[in-house]
C-alpha cells in the first residue's frame, strides 16, 4: 500500500468510529 492508501484508510476507520460515537451519544 502507499502511504496514500494507508493514510486514507486511517481517515475512514477514524470517521467511522466517529459517527458510531455521535450516533450512540444520542
């Protein structure tokens, strides 16, 4: 992977893990 792919993935995971945290809050 290039450090592209892997910095976008890093971006997703988080992003995810911050709607799940949004959503389960409210």
């Amino acid at each position: 992977m290039t450090t592209t792919e892997v910095q976008a993935t890093v971006t997703d995971i988080y992003r995810q893990n911050a709607e799940a945290y949004a959503y389960g809050k409210y």
